[in-house]
C-alpha cells in the first residue's frame, strides 16, 4: 500500500548517525517533508442554514445578502448544487464525502435508531476532510451549528470521540445540537461548555459571535502558524428556528412582504431569470393544494405574517454581514487570493417546520396543535408584534414564506424528493485559479462532491487507511472541472436522495421522486401514518435536463424510463444502508418512547450542577418523577432551584422573597404557574416537587405536588404537557437558569442565581 494512502505518515527518522562517543557521532537535523504543494490555498466553508434558494438577493430573493453576491461577483455560482433536504444528513456527507445513509446520518442526530443508516454516528471509517487535511499539515477550525455529535454523548462528560476536536479539527467554538437560541446558546470550546461573552441586554447574537471568534482564530493562526494552510469551517445556525435578531434589522424590511408569499415568489421567479440564474424555459411551480394561499389568510392575521418574514429577512441579511466580516479579515491578512472560499446557501431548503407561523418553533416537533389566535394573544401579553425575534420568544414565519423562499421549487427542507428542500445556491471564490465568470456552472452536483474537489486541488489521494481504520470508498465526484469550464459535461451520473420516507433519484438527467408520507407544513400527523409503506407511494417522473423546476410529470408518459429510475433508487438504497425507507420516521412517528434519552432513573445531583443537555437530562416534563432539594434557606429566599429548557418552552422551580413558585412554560402559548401561599422557613428544609401523570398519554396532563419538609404547600394541573422536549440546545440548570429565562417573572432577573445554598438534588423516576 503506498505511503499516501494510510494516514498518519509513519514517524520521520533521524538523519544524525549515533556512535558511542558525541564525537564518534554524526549530526544532522531531520527534515519534515512537505506533504501538501507550495501554492496549496486556504479552504474557508461556509454553510448557511435552513435557506432556501429564493432567498438571496444575489439570485433573485429580496433577502439582502451584499457578502454573497461579492463572492459569486468575485468568482463562480452553482446553480444544481444539491443538499440531502435536512441538516446532519447535509454536514456529515458534505465533510466526508460520503453519501448520507451509508455514514449512518439518514436523519438528524436526535433522532438515531438503532439501523445502520440511520445510527446517528459517523463511522471512523469515513474520516472527515479535516482529520485528512489536518495530517497533511493544514490548520484546521470549525465555527458554529455543529449537529453531528450523537445526542447521548454532548454532555461536558462527553464521551468526546465523536465532538469536532477529536475527529479532525484542532479548534471548535460554537454549539453541537441542531439548533440554538441566538441570545443565550449552549456553547463549546473544544470540549469545554462555556458561557456567551455577554448577555443579550448587553448586545449579544450568536452569529456575531462566531465571527468575532473565527476572526481571533485567524490572527491566531496568522502569528503562530503562517507557513501551515487552513481549512476553517463557518457553519451558521442561522436561518434556521428561533429567528432572533434585534429589532432595527427585522425593520429595514418592514411593510415590504405585506403582499405575501405568492406575490414573493412570482417576484423572484422572474428576477432570477432575468438575472440569467434559471433558464428562460424554467417554469414556477404551483403552490401545493395543502398550502394555505396569502388570500386565505385572515386579515387580523397578516401583520403577524408579514412580520415574522421581515424577522427572518433580517436575520438572514445580519449573518451575511458576519460572512462578510470574516472574508474582510481574511483579505485583511493577505490571505484573499489563495483562499478557496465555498459559500453555501443552505444546507435544504427553507423550513416549514413554524408550520402557521409560530412565536415558539418546537411546538412543530411536539405535534401539539395551536391556533394563530393562541399565538397573537400571548404575543400581546409580550408586548405585541415588536417582540418578534427578540428573546423572549422563539418565532419562526408560517411555512407559506419557506415554499417562497424555495422558489421556483415545489419542495422545502425534510422533502427530498422535490428540489425546493435539495437545490442550494453556491458560490466559490478563488482569485489564484479561479477567473470571474458569471456564467452559472449547470453541472448537477452534491453536497458529497466537496470533499473530493478539496482532495483534488491539493492533489491528495484519498486515504485508505486513516488512524488504523480501513477508509470507505468516496462517494462523491469533484467539480474542481467546473472552474474554468462552464459548459463542460457533467460528471456525477447518479446520486439518490432519502429523509424519513420522501426520496428521488437523479440519473444522467432525468429525476424519479415520491413526496412520502407527509407534507412538512401540515401540522400534525397525518392520518394512517402508522400504516404507511413506500409500496404505496405514487413515483413521479422528470426529465431534468429539459424541465429545470420539476413542472412536468411524465410518468403516464414513460413509465419505462420510471421502471429503470425505480430500479436504479433500489440499488442505491441497498448499496448505501437505506433500507427500511422512511427508516429516519421510528423514533418521531412510530416510537416516540425509544427516543433518546438518559439510561438512568434516578440522578444524584450536586447543587452546582448545570448545562446538562436536556437530551441526556431526566424528563422532567413529561414522566412520572419526584425532585427532591436539599438545602439552606436565607430569610426571604429568591433565585431558581432548578430550570429545564428556556423561553420557547420549559419548567422551572424558584423563590421570590420566600414564596415557592413552579411555573411549566408550554412553547410561550400556555403557562401553568403554582405558587405557595406562605414564605419558606428559614434554615434547612427538604423540598419535594412530584410529577405524577393521571392520564398517560402524549401530551396528558401533568399532576404537581410541591411539599416542604414532608407538608404540602402547593399543589396544581398543567392541563398539556411536551411530549418530546422543550429545547433542542437548552439544558438542566440547578440553582440559577443560565439559558433562556423559561419564566417572564425573573426573566430582567437571569440568570437570577439561588441566593442560599442546595445541598443536593434527588431525582427519581416514579414508574
């Protein structure tokens, strides 16, 4: 096996000959070959989240996005480049250049079962770009949304094996679930859970953040290691739910979706032609039956509408500004011309996951139905429509506004079968190598094609041996052809495409895609979904090539050419650990209770405990349990015992001025508050909050009994629980509530810190 195709490099010898005496001796200093070019550039990745390709106004979209449009200006676009339609099945094949399902990433790392392509984990056998590169002698970085760790193992206990540091990249700042509050994360360094540099009231945003860490990185880099190249990957949690940004750039955008999301889409439809971004013969594809058109919407609803679009143009204009602040830093440093820039937009499509718009997104996840009413009327009680995108509540736009900002495209984010959630704009920038060409690269190509393009340009073999493992083949096919050949023929054949049950494949130009069992903006399960079989699916046939939207279904027409497609997704699917299809729905739709969880029962808890990811945290909000808290109560006792989740939905136990309160925030829309009637004594006491649940089901009610040195002192109903989890990246505090406030009444106060002592926490499962 040649030296370059096993990693790591064996140890280099000595070149000093030892003889008996020093001076029987030879010496001569070793010399660390070069494994990499002289003119090997820098690699700056950059990946945006839940955006769709009719967002950005550099092709089309009324989303500012000035950074993008100068890298695509500066460089090159691909307008068929193609994502897996959800977000750690997206990063996982992107940075091995593997094909999703046979990395085990068939579906997010929450949701992981026990099939091989859906396992959650990246095998050691598809070593990352960074652990490659980084052996070669690159620099490596990673910034941002992370969402590969399996979620048993995000714990500050790790195990760490499967966090970034330890599987390629030298420095990871950012947050490892799949989304984050953008004012109060949960936030790593490295293996370390630290806290935000400032609180939101002092001006923190989360993607302000990453760019001032990836900029201190960079000078970082640039004084110690100038002779070594980096790779540094940028991966926003932005556009994806809560849309939080502050008010003055949600207001730049006011009044201007007042005429809603088929207005929206026939606008950008139009300008990306004329732009030269689609093909003049491209045809908009019609709003789905299940879709509610802007007309349908009532009138006292549309400013609620109107502003959670504005929110999110917003939010998606300020992360390009942090992009662009990155790029001016690496220009700044000289860096700019041998820097490879791959700026992505999007990993799917935009979301539909706030369904009818929503003030708390995880409600979506939790399948509880609400009622845009319910919504407005909490939101006056928040201080109206001027509360969208700040922190006290976690909104995301009604899935009306993700089919417009997926135009021209039928689909959205978790609908692989359908472009909207698999077509993602890009644009690369390298002045060395790369000339200005407007002209869009048409090549069809896939987020697993990145890899081997890097490997290509730096001219390294793919490993077949990395850190004793035995490497699967590379999937992917570079597009490094593309730069300075526009009309050259594509060279991917054939890539498939699968997120729980909706699916497609692509071969030599034509397309065959069944939707699956649901539509992603439909709130709920649909019915029957619990006998759902991919033998009943409908298939539906496209000629690529000559229907650039998937307007025209030519299965009627050619059901031979649909029979070879078919045949062609079956051997993909078995040769890359699809099967079950729809293996990605067992945990979310067959079998919520395998979710994953804690192995334990009972937690033995010191008073300093916090950031325990609400993933490996007990489930405080939906099963039968007993806190007990011991600890020593000053006179007129005030701060939080213990916190789980945060603003968009959790449960809380806290003192004001001595009086027991418990509060269970349902997603902002409902809140149950029990409180005391008479202060705590002072000193010692034992408290004990019980959970019982009198009707067992889903999203049941919840019975809570709160007693004080064994005599009850509150007791009260929450009428619905959370029957998944309140957060995706919050976490259980003990004795203060470092996240998202989950209670209005100390939310001027947080963290509002215990002002006693907690001895320790008991928590016990009670069946």
């Amino acid at each position: 096996m040649d030296v370059h195709e096993v990693l790591p490099f064996p140890p280099v010898p000595s070149a000093s000959i030892a003889g008996r005496t020093l001076q029987e001796s030879v010496y001569a200093q070793r010399a660390e070959p070069r494994r990499l070019p002289e003119d090997a550039p820098n690699i700056l990745i950059v990946l945006i989240d839940d955006a769709g390709p009719g967002l950005p106004s550099t092709f089309g979209g009324e989303v500012r996005t000035d950074t993008l449009t100068r890298i695509h200006q500066e460089g090159i676009g691909f307008n068929r480049f193609h994502t897996t339609a959800m977000c750690s099945p997206t990063r996982a094949s992107l940075l091995t250049g593997r094909n999703h399902h046979r990395i085990g990433n068939g579906q997010i790392a929450e949701l992981a079962n026990d099939w091989d392509g859906y396992s959650g984990t990246i095998p050691k056998s598809s070593a990352l770009v960074a652990e490659v590169l980084k052996q070669y002698g690159y620099a490596t970085s990673a910034f941002g949304k992370w969402h590969n760790t399996p979620a048993a193992e995000t714990t500050p206990a790790g195990p760490y094996d499967n966090w970034p540091s330890h599987i390629g990249f030298e420095y990871f700042y950012g947050f490892l679930a799949g989304e984050a509050s953008q004012y109060e994360p949960n936030l790593v360094r490295n293996t370390t859970v630290v806290r935000p540099p400032k609180s939101a009231a002092e001006g923190y945003h989360l993607s302000e953040d990453l760019a001032d860490d990836a900029i201190g990185w960079l000078h970082r880099h640039h004084a110690f290691t100038p002779d070594k190249p980096f790779l540094m990957y940028w991966a926003s949690g932005c556009l994806h739910g809560p849309h939080h940004v502050a008010k003055e750039w949600a207001d730049k955008y006011a009044g201007k979706f007042d005429d809603g999301w088929d207005a929206y889409r026939e606008r950008v439809f139009h300008r990306a032609k004329e732009m030269g971004w689609i093909p003049a013969q491209a045809q908009l594809t019609p709003r789905d039956p299940r879709m509610p058109a802007w007309e349908d919407i009532p009138e006292h609803e549309r400013p609620f509408q109107s502003r959670l679009m504005e929110v999110a143009a917003g939010f998606g204009e300020h992360v390009d500004v942090q992009v662009g602040r990155l790029i001016d830093e690496v220009d700044a440093l000289g860096y700019g011309d041998n820097t490879l820039v791959f700026y992505i937009w999007g990993d799917n499509g935009s979301s539909g996951e706030g369904q009818n718009g929503t003030i708390s997104e995880l409600l979506a996840q939790n399948a509880i139905p609400t009622t845009v009413d319910m919504h407005l009327e909490a939101l006056d009680e928040l201080g109206g429509l001027d509360v969208l995108g700040s922190p006290k509540v976690d909104n995301q736009y009604h899935a009306g506004w993700a089919w417009a900002g997926s135009a021209p495209y039928k689909g959205m984010k978790l609908l692989a079968s359908h472009l909207g959630g698999t077509r993602n704009p890009m644009a690369v920038r390298w002045p060395a190598r790369v000339a200005p060409d407007a002209a869009p690269r048409a090549q069809f190509h896939h987020c697993n094609d990145l890899v081997p393009t890097i490997y290509d340009i730096v001219g390294i073999t793919p490993p077949r041996v990395v850190n004793g493992v035995q490497q699967d083949p590379i999937d992917g096919v570079s597009f490094a052809y593309t730069f300075d050949q526009p009309d050259a023929p594509g060279r991917l054949r054939t890539q498939y495409f699968e997120i729980m049950g909706s699916r497609a494949i692509y071969h030599d130009g034509w397309m065959a895609s069944a939707f699956g069992p649901r539509a992603p903006w439909v709130p709920g399960l649909p019915p029957g979904i619990g006998d759902w079989t991919p033998d009943r699916d409908t298939w539906e046939l496209y000629h690529l090539d000559e229907d650039w939207t998937q307007a025209n279904d030519l299965a009627g027409q050619r059901p031979d050419k649909l029979a070879q497609l078919k045949e062609t997704f079956a051997i993909e699917a078995a040769r890359n650990s699809v099967y079950p299809i729809g293996g990605g729905l067992w945990i979310p739709v067959f079998h919520p209770e395998l979710r994953i969880s804690t192995p334990y029962r009972e937690w033995n808890f010191a008073g300093d405990i916090t950031r325990m990811p609400e993933f490996c945290a007990p489930a405080l909000g939906n099963r039968a349990n007993r806190v007990s808290i011991d600890l020593d109560l000053p006179a007129d006792a005030n701060g939080v015992l213990y916190a789980l989740g945060g603003t968009g939905g959790g449960l809380t136990c806290y003192l004001e001025d001595g009086i027991l309160c418990f509060e269970y925030n349902l997603f902002i829309v409902m809140r149950t508050k029990i409180r005391a009637e008479r202060k705590l004594p002072v000193g010692k006491a034992r408290i004990d909050i019980e959970t019982t649940c009198p009707e067992p089901r889903p999203a049941g009610p919840l019975d809570i009994t709160i007693a004080v040195n064994k005599e009850q002192y509150a007791a009260g109903r929450v009428p619905v629980s959370a029957p998944l989890l309140f957060s995706a990246n919050d976490c259980l505090d003990i004795g203060t509530c470092l996240g998202g406030p989950v209670s209005l009444d100390y939310f001027d106060k947080a963290p509002f810190a215990f002002n006693g002592t907690i001895e320790k926490v008991t928590v016990r499962y009670l069946s």
